[in-house]
C-alpha cells in the first residue's frame, strides 16, 4: 500500500526533491526499520555504526553549504529529512535533525568565518556535533533570562550554572551557551551565546535518566563550573544571545512540525492497513463509520498540515517567515497529531499497546513536539502578540 504521505508531497515538491526523499525512505525501510525494535527493547541510543552511516550519506550536512563540504541543500530538504526519518521515529529523524536545525544552524547564521571553518567541515560529516544549550534545570520557557551566567574575568569570561535537556549531548564536541552577561540590561539583551569545548576539563555531562520518550535520541545535563572562554567564544554580538537563539529556534520548529506530520503519517497508514484486515463481528473495522471517522480525519489533518509547512518552509528559504508563523505551524501539527494518535490507538484496540506495533511510540514522542522547542501554551502567548497589540499579554 502506497504511503499516504507521499501521494501529498508528490504534489508539493519537485521530482528531485521526492528523489531525495524516497532514497531516505528506502535507507529507513531497509537499515533502520529491521533493527529498531531491538534498540528500543534494549533502551540503546542510536548505534554509533548507524550515525557513521548517516554521517557518509551527508544527513548531518544536509543544509550546510557546500563550500564547508555540506550538501548545500534548504530547510525543504532538512524537513524532507525530517519527515522521511521520522516515519520510523523520531529518535532517529531529530539525531541529524537537531544537529543542524540546533546544532549547526547558529553557527551558520551567526558565526564568524573563523569558527564556521573551524568547525562547520565536521558537523557536516556527522564526525561531531555541536548542543544547542538554551534549557536550564530553572528557565525552561523564561529562556530570556539564563540562571548560568558568563562574567568578565580579565580578558575572558567565565561560565557557571547547569544546562539540561541537550539533544545529541553524547555525540558533541562543543555547546552553544546561552548566558547570563548583563542582567541590568532590557530583556533580548542580557545574554551572550558562547562555544565552550565539551571535553573542558570543567564541564561535565551526564545522560537524563528515566527520558521515556525519544528514547533513543542523546539527552544530557550539561555542568560549567567556571569555564574559562575567551572572546572568540562568542558566538553573534556581546549581550545579543537571545537573538542566536531566537532565530535558530525558527527553523527548529518548522522541523518539529515535521516530525508531528512524520509521526502522524505513520498513524494513519497502520490504521488504513489495520482496519482492512482485522475483523469483528465477521466484517472488517474498518467499514464502521466510527474508524472510517477517525481515518479521514487524520488524513485530513496529514493533507493540511503538509500544504501549510511546505509553503512555511518555502517562505523561509526565502527569508520572509515571521517567528509567529513558525511557532503557529508548531503548535497545530503537534497538538492535532498527538489528538489523531490517541484515536488512533484506540481504533485499532489492544494491539496499539504493544511496541512492536509501532503507534505508542509515535504517541509518546508527539509528547516532546508539543513541549520542546518551546512549549505550546507558552508560544500561543508569544503567537497572540500580534493579534491585541494595543494591551499586554501574560
Ligand atoms: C526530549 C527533550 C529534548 C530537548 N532538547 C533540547 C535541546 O536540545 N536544547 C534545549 O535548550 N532544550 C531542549 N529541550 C527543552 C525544551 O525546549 C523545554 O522542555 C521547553 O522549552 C519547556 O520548558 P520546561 O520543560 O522547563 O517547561 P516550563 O517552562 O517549566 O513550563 C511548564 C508548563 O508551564 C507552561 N508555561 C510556561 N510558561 C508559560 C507561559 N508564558 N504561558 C503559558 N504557559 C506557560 C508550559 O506550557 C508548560 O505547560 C528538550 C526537551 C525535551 C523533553
């Protein structure tokens, strides 16, 4: 049975973008998709070997540009990526998605020529990978004013404080720091990102215990006592921070979204599937209007979400998307997502419970859409702005 999705996006993108995308549906199906079972029962992190494999196909560099031996592809591609991966898990799609939505994404709009040569080359191949260090154990939503703080000590600076909830921190080399420099100063303007080397004799990293969700995606807690970093570590302009962040986090929605439409996307095809086998009552499920309800109201939600992120993605590769947009498109995939997984589950019955099955999955990770990369209620303020400015909002 023809994915659902694809019959969609044959229409939205060009012949060679589908290329490009069916190529990652096939790697999935054929590497991915026979062994994932065994790393979910055995609670394993994505293979080493596998992110090797990820690495030499150019999936960490897929919209970096070629000059830094990136693929030199657009936010369409990584999304494409991002839905392709993500069919199968999430895990697996947000490892080189974060990575360059998060992690090499600041450099690139906010680096120098020194660090982006630096350090660009390798997060390309997938050698390394940088953290995008914004959550802190007491600023999750309230991210403009960082508890881990930066203070002048001669010519350099030194870090204090905790970062927490790293994506890909196992993997990477350094981390973008979101610090505290000037507290006196208005809001957007008090902190400075910085590139501290993970292996600082003063940083230490821990994996999160008990994450059961995206449990096969790297998260870490990340420790700075006194990290010694000079100007050169500042990523973007002195006390502009927020700025760094605030812009990457543009594009990490877009691919969060994606994810929420991958996940869904699976849904739907189990249940189209499911519901033509199974019977009760000597009939398939599936001529009860009651599933026949649920099915077309996830393809319906798959159809719209897609027209609605492609035509987003192709405004942001041509740098006219406002952040409202992104964080709009966000919020409705994740939610609609995760409502059409628990109807999901519950039309095709018992069975949905188990791993092997592949939905409770999918549900469990929408869970991280809705709250990562910004927290769904918290951006429907941000999002609201606009809408009453004549009055503020809480
Ligand atoms: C698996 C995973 C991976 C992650 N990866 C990264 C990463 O790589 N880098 C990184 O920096 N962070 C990462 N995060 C952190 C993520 O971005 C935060 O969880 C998110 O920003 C929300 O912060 P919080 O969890 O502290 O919730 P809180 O901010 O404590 O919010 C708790 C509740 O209060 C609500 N709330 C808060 N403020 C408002 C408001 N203004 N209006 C309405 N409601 C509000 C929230 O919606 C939520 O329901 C990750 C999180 C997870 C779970």
């Amino acid at each position: 049975m023809e994915r659902r999705i694809d019959h969609y996006l044959e229409r939205l993108v060009s012949s060679d973008s589908m290329t490009f995308y069916k190529a990652l549906c096939e790697f999935a199906e054929e590497k991915i998709e026979p062994n994932y079972l065994d790393w979910e029962r055995n609670h394993q992190l994505i293979p080493e070997d596998v992110i090797s494999e990820m690495g030499q196909m150019g999936l960490f560099g897929v919209t970096v540009s070629e000059k830094y031996g990136g693929q030199g592809g657009n936010q369409l591609d990584l999304i494409l990526m991002g839905l392709a991966l993500g069919y199968h898990s999430q895990s697996l799609a947000i490892t080189p998605g974060a990575a360059m939505s998060l992690g090499a994404k600041p450099l690139q709009l906010f680096g120098t020529e020194a660090q982006k040569e630096a350090h660009l080359p390798d997060l390309a191949s997938g050698k390394r990978m940088f953290v995008f260090g914004l959550s802190e154990p007491g600023r999750g939503s309230d991210a403009t004013n960082p508890q881990v703080t930066a203070k002048k000590d001669g010519d350099d600076w030194k870090i204090k404080g905790e970062k927490c909830w790293s994506t890909n921190a196992k993997w990477s080399s350094h981390v973008v720091v979101h610090a505290l420099t000037s507290p006196e100063s208005k809001p957007g303007y008090r902190t400075t990102c910085f590139i501290v080397p993970m292996d600082d004799s003063n940083v230490s990293y821990q994996e999160m215990a008990g994450k059961d969700l995206w449990s096969q995606s790297s998260t870490g807690s990340i420790t700075f006592d006194d990290v010694r970093v000079s100007n050169d570590a500042i990523l973007g302009k002195e006390n502009e921070g927020f700025k760094v962040m605030a812009q990457t986090l543009n594009g990490g929605r877009l691919f969060i979204a994606g994810m929420s439409l991958a996940s869904l996307a699976f849904a739907l095809d189990k249940c189209r599937s499911y519901s033509q086998e199974r019977e009760q009552f000597g009939v398939p499920i599936g001529t009860f209007q009651r599933v026949q309800d649920v099915i077309i109201d996830m393809d319906i939600t798959l159809e719209q979400g897609l027209t609605w992120l492609i035509d987003l993605t192709n405004r942001y590769n041509d740098n006219t998307l406002d952040r409202e947009s992104a964080a709009k498109v966000k919020i409705e995939c994740s939610r609609k997502a995760s409502d059409h997984l628990t109807m999901a589950m519950e039309i095709c019955g018992g069975v949905s419970s188990l791993d092997e099955f592949g939905l409770i999955r999918h549900h469990r990770d929408l869970f991280v859409c809705r709250v990562g990369e910004g927290s769904n209620f918290a951006l429907k303020g941000f999002a609201a702005r606009p809408l009453m400015p004549d009055i503020t909002l809480q």
